[in-house]
C-alpha cells in the first residue's frame, strides 16, 4: 500500500499569511503515460463533507478560489494556501490514487494564530 | 445540481450487517465510477471502496476486503454497500462520493461530488 505523509499534523497561520501543508507518499504517484500526479487535496469542515481542492497535483477544481495551490511531482506534494481567511479553518488531506487501496494522508488541521 | 444522500445508517450489534444506499441526481450516473470513503470519530478520511462505472470492477480498503461489498443499479442511480460481520472499529460516517471523470473504468480520478453522509455505530 502507498503511505501518505503529511506535515504538519497541525498549523496555525495569521490571516492573510500563507500556509503550506506537504504530503509525501511512500511510492510514485506520477503515471509515465500520461505524465500526470494521481495526487488530490480536500479540505474538511466539521459537519460538512470533504470537499476537493485540487487533483492532478495542481488543476483546480471549479469554483476553488486561486489563493489555493497544488505542486509537486513523484512523491513530494505541497499546497500553498495565500491570503489565509478565517473560512480556510479546516482539516486538510491530500489523497493519492494511483493505485487501490486510494490512501489519505494523516490530515493537517489549519488554524488561525 | 449535481447531488448524492447517502441512507441506511443506523445502530447495529457487532456481528451484524447493515447495506448503505447512495442516490444520485443532476448527472449520467452510469458514466462515473462511485466511491465509498468513512470518517470514524476523531480520526482521519479512511477510503474505503471504489466500483467502476459499469459494477464490473471493484476496490476494497483491507479493514473491509471480505466483509464489504460494493454494487451499483445504473437504472436507479444508486450505489450500494452491504456490511457484513461489522465491528465496533466500523464505526463511522460513511461518505459517497463520485469520481471525477469518465475514461474507462472511471476509477483512477479524484472524488469531486459527496454526500452528506451517514452514521453507522456498531455497538452491543
């Protein structure tokens, strides 16, 4: 099984600073075909139901706004939240699926300082 | 509006089985593969299963491989889980979500649409 590792397990950031959050993965996730991460992030509110972010590493879903960023390739991931808001407290976790079982990392919960 | 509730949640004794149902709406429900993902109390997003578009290809999480099996009615839209032998470890919301694209098997996307989920607690 692919082991996704997060870092760090808990963050706190002023508003409109930035956070980072890495996730590292025992294997590649990068498909030689298609030269594409099999790598999501979610973001995760208490009582609400995760919601995607980003997959492929780094293409945004619709409607994510542009202060949320995804990079990295093989088995190193970042995403880079600019402009932190108070609505960005949360859980977040990156997913690999590359290959079954699909892991989650640990989870990074982000906060306000 | 792309939608899916998940039902069939409840209060079971260890040992028991329980079948989850996912309904669909406001997309073609037979072009996405569909998954299952659980959130236990104070833990991390556990994935738990995947079934391709068509039923005919399907994943499990080894906590759940020979006691949790996926099926999907395309005519109905819905997906569903039966729970055997269930644990008091399988406690959780359980989550369905739809993948994000539609190459066969529409397995390998991230999951875009989910539910709002709903509760399982295994308990004597």
């Amino acid at each position: 099984d692919i082991v996704m590792t997060q870092s760090p397990d808990s963050l706190a950031v002023s508003l409109g600073e930035r956070a980072t959050i890495n996730c590292k993965s025992s294997q590649s996730v990068l498909y030689s075909s298609n030269n594409k991460n099999y790598l999501a992030w979610y973001q995760h509110k208490p009582g609400q139901p995760p919601k995607l972010l980003i997959f492929w590493a780094s293409t945004r879903e619709s409607g994510v706004p542009d202060r949320f960023s995804g990079s990295g390739s093989g088995t190193d991931f970042n995403l880079t939240i600019s402009g932190l808001q108070a609505g960005d407290v949360a859980v977040y976790y990156c997913q690999q699926y590359y290959t079954s079982p699909f892991t989650f990392g640990q989870g990074t919960r982000l906060e306000i300082k | 509006q792309v939608h899916l509730v998940e039902s069939g949640g409840d209060v079971v004794q260890p040992g028991r089985s329980l079948r989850l149902s996912c309904a669909a709406s406001g997309f073609t429900f037979r072009d996405y593969g569909m998954h299952w993902v659980r959130q236990a109390p104070g833990k991390g997003l556990e994935w738990v299963a995947v079934i391709s578009y068509d039923g005919s290809t399907k994943y499990y999480a080894d906590s759940v491989k020979g006691r949790f099996s996926l099926s999907r009615d395309n005519s109905k839209n819905t997906l569903f889980v039966q729970m055997n032998s269930l644990r008091e470890e399988d406690t959780a919301i359980y989550y369905c979500a739809k993948g994000n694209g539609e190459s066969n098997p529409g397995i390998y996307y991230a999951m875009d649409v989910w539910g709002p989920g709903t509760t399982v607690i295994v308990s004597s």
